[in-house]
C-alpha cells in the first residue's frame, strides 16, 4: 500500500531514522567530547558552557517533537494490527477495538477484569482454554436467567402450598 507522504512526513521519517541511528549517537558524543577538550583552550569561559546548553537544550526540543510523532504514528499502527486481529479471529471481543477511548478509570476495571479471568484460567490448568466479555457476558445472562427460573420454581411452589 503505497501513499503519497507530505514533505513535513517524509523529513521526520528521514529525521527519525537518522537521529535514532548508531552514527548520530556517535556524532553526539564526538561533539561532546570536542567541546570538553576544548574547555581549556577557551579557558572554560560561561561562552564555552552557553554553547553546550544552548546546543543541547534546543537539539532536545525538538527531539521530543519528534519523538512524540514517532510515537504517536507507531501506536497508530500496532492499534490498527490488533484491531485486525481481534476483529479477524473467532470468539474474540470486537467490543476489544477501541479500547483507547475509554477513561483511565474504564481501563482500570477491565484490567481487573482480565486479571480475574487468568485466575480462572490458572484454576482451570488448562492453556488452551479461552474467556472473553461476551463469554463472561453469556454466562452472567445464563445464571441470571437460571435464578430466574429457580425463583418462579420457588415462588410457584409456595403457592401451591
């Protein structure tokens, strides 16, 4: 799937790669060490530090610019492909795909959610049994509509009495 990319995302793609590679770090800790030697010869003058925090400080504004639009694009991706999987396998949860709108306080309880179904699972010692929402779901229905059945069984009974 081939897209036409803008210019701005063609540079950050290039930027990205560029400054995540070994050469860039090597690049970086050259000019470090260039500027520590030449603390003396500039007789570790308040010019000498401004331009090492000048340097950095701007370099590491953009960087989380950059980082942040690499990270957002990655997340994008790897939701997108475990929205496909969900979607694609049988006896899975579609409920599942779009998890990230939910509020933190959402995703707290469905943690603690799958952190009871692995209980069970453990319980079971079996690896290839599988729980979801709609399973867990199915099963609270069935024994609510069981006590249902067993409550008018009771109630009819007395009645009867």
């Amino acid at each position: 799937m081939k897209t036409k990319k803008n210019l701005f995302e063609r540079f950050s793609n290039w930027a990205t790669h560029a400054t995540g590679s070994s050469a860039a770090f090597i690049l970086a800790t050259s000019t470090v060490i260039l500027w520590a030697v030449s603390g003396p010869i500039f007789g570790y003058s308040e010019t000498w530090q401004l331009v090492i925090n000048t340097g950095t400080t701007i370099i590491t504004f953009l960087m989380v610019f950059l980082i942040q639009k690499s990270q957002n694009k990655d997340s994008k991706a790897i939701h997108l492909k475990l929205n496909e999987l969900i979607a694609s396998h049988e006896g899975t949860s579609n409920r599942m795909v779009n998890l990230e709108n939910l509020s933190e306080e959402e995703l707290d309880q469905l943690a603690k959610f799958y952190a009871h179904i692995a209980k069970l699972a453990l319980k079971e010692g079996e690896l290839t049994c599988t729980h979801s929402i709609d399973a867990a779901e199915e099963n609270h229905d069935f024994k609510r509509k069981f006590r249902r059945q067993r409550k008018d069984v009771s109630n009819s009974e007395k009645e009867e009495n």
